[in-house]
C-alpha cells in the first residue's frame, strides 16, 4: 500500500509507479500533482483503490485503467482532466465507488457504467461537461445508494427504468437541460426540488413540479396516445398482478420453506431466488447431495460448511447449522447474529453473504465461496505453506487489519467479532484474505456495557476475559496479534504470548529465530516491513488492554512503514515487549 496523501507532494505521478504489481492500494489525494495520470499504472493488477482526488492532474483519462479488474474504488474527483470517459471503464466490474466530478471531462456518458453492477455508494459525474442523454442503462447499477450527474449538459428527459432502482439514497441531475416526466418510484416522489432545479421542464409527481398533464412538456396529441396507451395497459396489469398474488398465495400454502436474499452483488442465480425459496432449497440440496460428506469442506461447533456447484456453475458456501433438540436456542442464536452482524457490512476483506433459509428441514446460509479455503490448513500443510511466501503473508495481515478497522470505526454500531484466528480467515485464488465465521460475533452497545459470556478459542482469547464478561473492541486487537505472530511463524506462537507478556530481557527473541523455517529467509526490505508488523503485533498484545492500539490505528501503522528506517540487519534485532 502506498498512501501519500496531504503532503503537498508537486511535480508528475512517476510512470515508474506502474512497475509496483504487488500494490493494492495508492492514495495521492489532496496534493499538488501534475500532468496527466500515467497509462503505465494500468499495469497495478492488484490494485483494489486508486485515488488521485484534489491534484492539478490534466489531460484524459488513460484507456489502460479499464484494466483494473479488481479496482474496488476509483476517484478522480477534482482535477483538471478532459476528454471523453473510456467505454474501458465497464471493464472495472468490482467498483463498489466511482468519483469524477469537478473536472472537465465532456462528450456522452459511457453505457458501459451500468455494467458496474457492485457499485454500492457512489456514482458522481457531477460538475463535468458530459453531453447527450442519461443513459438508460444506469438503470442497472440496482445497488447504487448515490447517483449525482449535476452540472452538466444533458438533454432529453430522466430515464423512466431508474424506477427500478429501488437501493437510490440520492439522485441529483439539476443544472442540466433535461424535460420531459421524471420516474415515478418513491425515490422520485419523496425528492426535493433541489435535486432538479435548473432544468428545461421537467414534470411529474416531485413537490413543486407541474403536472405532465398540463400540456408543459406534451402537446395534444401525444397525452392522448399516452391515455390511451394506459386505459389499454393498466387494466391488464391489474390482471397480471392479480394471477401472480393467487399464485403466490398457493404456493405459500404447500411450501413451508421461506428464504431471503442479501443486496445482490452480481446478476446470476440469485436475481431471482427471492421469488421462488423452494426452488432454492431444492437446488441447494441436490448441489450438496442432500449436504452428503463428499461435499463437506469444514465444520465448526455450530455447523458443517459445504460447496454446492449449482446448475448455472456458479459455486458457493453453505453453512448448516446443527438442529440438535438440545443446543437450538443457542444455535438459533447463532444463526440469528451472523446474519445481523453480516447485513451491516459490506467490505472487501469480510466474507459476502448472499442468502440465508430457515424453515423446518433445517437453516443454512449462503456465501462467496473462497477457493483456497482457510489460513490454518494451508500452515499445516508443508506445500501449501511454502507457496505463501512472505510478500503474500504481509497482504494477509494488511487485509485483516482493513477488516477490523472498518468493523470496529466504520459501521453504524461497533461488532466485535469475538473469535479472530486463522481458522476464521479465507482465501481467494489472489490470496485475499476475508473474515469469516461470525456467529459469536457481537454488535456493540455504544457508551454502555457489553456483558457476555465468554466466547472464542483458546490461544487467541484476550487475557482481560478471565476476570471480566465486558468484551470490546480490544479483545479482536488482541486476537489480531495474535493472528500475526502465526502468520509470519507458521504456527500458533504459543509460549511466546506468555514470553513477550513477561517482557523480560531473558526472553528476548530476534526476528531470524521466529520466521517460519519451511520458506526462504526475507531480504532486507521484506524483513523491515516483517519486523514493522510483528512490533504491531506486540503491542496489540500488550496485557493491558487500555495500552493496546485500536484497530484502526494498528491498520495504519501496518500500511505505514516510515516508522521502521535505516540501513538496519532487521533480521537479528530483537523483538521488543511492550514496556
């Protein structure tokens, strides 16, 4: 990761930045850069944020940046930069927030874009020069919670299929040319004025606005082809509302199962389990062979995950939750906070949740499957574990501290997941890391106690939980150290926790006598970033946990190294204790 924002940094963005492949992330937001952004940087194809907002940056956006393909954020917001936006950008299929706006940037907005289909917070082409009409396709982006194409040139009217673009927080398209009906939705009708003002003549259901009746924007002729066209429609939409209510009345009554779906990332099979739940239990039981061992890839003390290949050779995890009469209120429980710990969170570095059922065969739920399987496995595995060289150790340790930081500060109420090890941490064919199991999880109460019982698995429990029930966010800290340690050893640390709690001199430990033997010993930059984030991992284990660093805090001292300089053998310094 390379952040260098608000330094005041000048001059040009180097093309030599195009030669980094390991790097996930740049930020050079808010300095004084300029020139044009270099083509070369469409070589950075681990790249998941690119930030280049607030610079002097000119010139057009390089074609080459639709190569991104695991580009998650994108924002190119306040610069100086022209020309026409690439159709290569559709290519960028992962987006999840899409900034241009203040720039000068003209010509037709692409199609394209509404292929972005994960784009979830922002869409912002605002305060450009983009001609034509809105595209029709935007319709698409049905996760986007902002749209704002303000300050523009478009012309023609507000595409009526943005009606079905049920996720819309805000849409903001004033100072435009636009005319014509505005969609009628409940986005729409609930809308202030200030969202369309200095248009041409729109019209509709928003407050302020004059009837499309009123002949403001249609001529005679054209409002009696459109009665017409709704005394003939109407009617027989009525109908087809009408067949389809009876129909779903009966299938209620011989079908017990009920499942729900979780904001749909991508179109597939999904798109459509909503309005048929039977259909998907029967599919999941064939996929699983009625959840047969053969197909059984884990278990936990909750349940038994499993892959199921579906018929559209899309695959995915189903966890079943044990229906032992005995542990049902607690498994139930179980079920119950995994589900409401993963609605609230949508992050890169945390297992997806598609889908859960419940109904009386049983309860299961669905999620992104994550090929590599977990980091426990692959460190017991001789093989497994070389092929996780130290470059792909430190990614690992990068993402989970992403993950708990956006956990811990950036969700409505803190969760705390209570059982951080490397058991609970998946990996994708990159070898991105994703939390995972979040059934102990818990969401906080902000300001007063968190009292529970005590949850979570020996060797990564924080010590302050053997004299207290009041679990915070320190204790995912701990266990993070924790985590860490194993990491880069290649084995639960075991005496070594209590060794470093001592923090005796006796027990001092350099950095060459705890790195995981079974892989080449790190060169000289690869150790000073290994020494850097094993030092996080002391202090996240400090028996104090008031002394111990937050989440968010360990997340940037791990993504910033400036604190570990100089030409120093890091390879035979000592480890420090926390004092």
């Amino acid at each position: 990761m390379l952040r260098l924002s608000n330094n005041n940094l000048t001059g040009e963005i180097p093309t030599s930045m195009g030669r980094l492949p390991w790097l996930g992330l740049l930020d050079l937001s808010s300095n004084k850069l300029e020139g044009h952004i270099p083509s070369e940087l469409g070589n950075l194809i681990f790249l998941f944020q690119l930030s280049l907002a607030d610079n002097l940056l000119n010139g057009s956006i390089p074609q080459e940046i639709g190569a991104l393909s695991n580009l998650e954020l994108l924002d190119l917001s306040s610069n100086n930069l022209s020309g026409m936006v690439h159709e290569s950008i559709g290519n960028c299929l992962k987006l999840h927030s899409f900034n241009l706006s203040k720039n000068s940037l003209k010509g037709s907005i692409p199609a394209t874009l509404g292929l972005l289909h994960n784009l979830q917070y922002m869409l912002d082409l605002s305060d450009n020069s983009f001609t034509g009409a809105i595209p029709s396709q935007l319709s698409g982006l049905i996760m986007l919670d902002t749209l704002n194409i303000s300050h523009n040139k478009l012309n023609g009217s507000v595409p009526q299929s943005f009606q079905s673009m049920e996720s819309l927080i805000s849409i903001d398209v004033s100072y435009n040319e636009l005319e014509g009906p505005v969609p009628g939705s409940k986005i729409f009708q609930e809308a202030p004025i200030q969202w369309f003002i200095h248009n041409k003549m729109l019209c509709g259901e928003v407050k302020g606005f004059p009837p499309c009746s009123s002949g403001a924007t249609q001529s005679k002729g054209r409002r009696k082809v459109y009665n017409a066209l709704v005394l003939a429609i109407v009617p027989a939409l009525i109908s087809l509302v009408l067949i389809v209510v009876i129909l779903m009345i009966q299938h209620e009554r011989k079908k017990s199962t009920t499942i729900n779906t979780i904001n749909v990332t991508q179109e597939n099979l999904f798109s459509i389990w909503s309005f048929d739940g039977a259909d998907v239990f029967k599919q999941i039981v064939e996929a699983t062979n009625d959840f047969s061992e053969i197909h059984c890839i884990g278990a936990g003390g909750y349940g038994f995950v499993y892959k199921a290949r579906l018929p559209t050779s899309e695959i995915f995890a189903v966890k079943k939750i044990h229906m032992i009469e005995d542990e049902y209120r607690v498994n139930e429980a179980v079920f119950n906070r995994e589900i409401n710990a993963l609605m609230q969170i949508r992050h890169r570095n945390i297992i997806k949740l598609f889908g859960y059922c419940s109904c009386s065969q049983g309860r299961f739920l669905i999620y992104e499957y994550m090929e590599r399987g977990d980091l426990a496995k692959i460190l017991t595995n001789n093989g497994r574990a070389i092929e996780l060289d130290w470059g792909r150790r430190t990614h690992i340790v990068l993402d989970v501290g992403q993950a708990l930081a956006y956990m811990h500060h950036d969700c409505s109420s803190p969760i705390v997941h209570r059982d951080i090890t490397s058991k609970n941490i998946l990996l994708d064919p990159e070898f991105r890391a994703c939390i995972s199991d979040f059934g102990m999880a818990k969401i906080l109460n902000i300001g007063g106690q968190n009292l529970t019982r005590l949850a979570g698995t020996k060797g990564y429990i924080a010590p302050e939980l053997a004299y207290t029930k009041n679990v915070t966010e320190k204790c995912d800290v701990y266990s993070f150290g924790v985590l860490i340690l194993e990491i880069f050893m290649g084995s639960h640390p075991g005496d070594l926790l209590s060794s470093l709690s001592l923090g005796t001199k006796n027990n001092d430990v350099c950095l060459h006598d705890l790195l995981d033997s079974r892989l080449v010993l790190p060169d000289a930059e690869a150790a000073r970033e290994i020494y850097c984030m094993l030092n996080v991992a002391v202090q996240c284990l400090d028996p104090n946990p008031s002394r111990r660093p937050t989440a968010r805090q360990a997340s940037d001292e791990l993504s910033d190294m400036k604190a570990c300089e100089g030409h120093v053998d890091y390879l035979h310094v000592v480890l420090t204790s926390p004092a």
